[in-house]
C-alpha cells in the first residue's frame, strides 16, 4: 500500500478501503488485528487513536 491509488484499486484479496464504511473496509480489520486479517503494520499495532483516525477518514469518504 504505497499510494492512494494503490489503496483505492484493492488486492487480490478485495478492497482494501470502502468510501464511508470503516467497518466493512478490509484494512481496519487488520489494524485491529480481526477476522483472522494479519496484524499491521507488522512491528505492531498503532494507539487506538490512530486507528481512529484512519476509521474517521474513511467515514467521510477516504478522499485523497
């Protein structure tokens, strides 16, 4: 995940981020380390409240 638009594009896996939904983006799944989503970033997890803010960004629609 290098770029916004790397991001925005997803994996193979699906996508990474979802404008407005925090809750079915797949990378707050694994900045909290949930369902089974490998932990990242890998040295360990980030405070609460940045995750936060990653949750926040998303919910009004992860613009660039």
């Amino acid at each position: 995940l290098s770029s916004y638009a790397t991001i925005m594009k997803g994996s193979e896996h699906g996508h990474v981020v979802i404008a407005g939904d925090p809750d079915g983006s797949m990378i707050m799944h694994a900045l909290k380390g949930e369902q089974g989503k490998k932990q990242m970033p890998p040295a360990g997890k980030l405070p609460d409240d940045e995750i936060q803010k990653v949750a926040d960004w998303i919910k009004a629609g992860a613009k660039e």
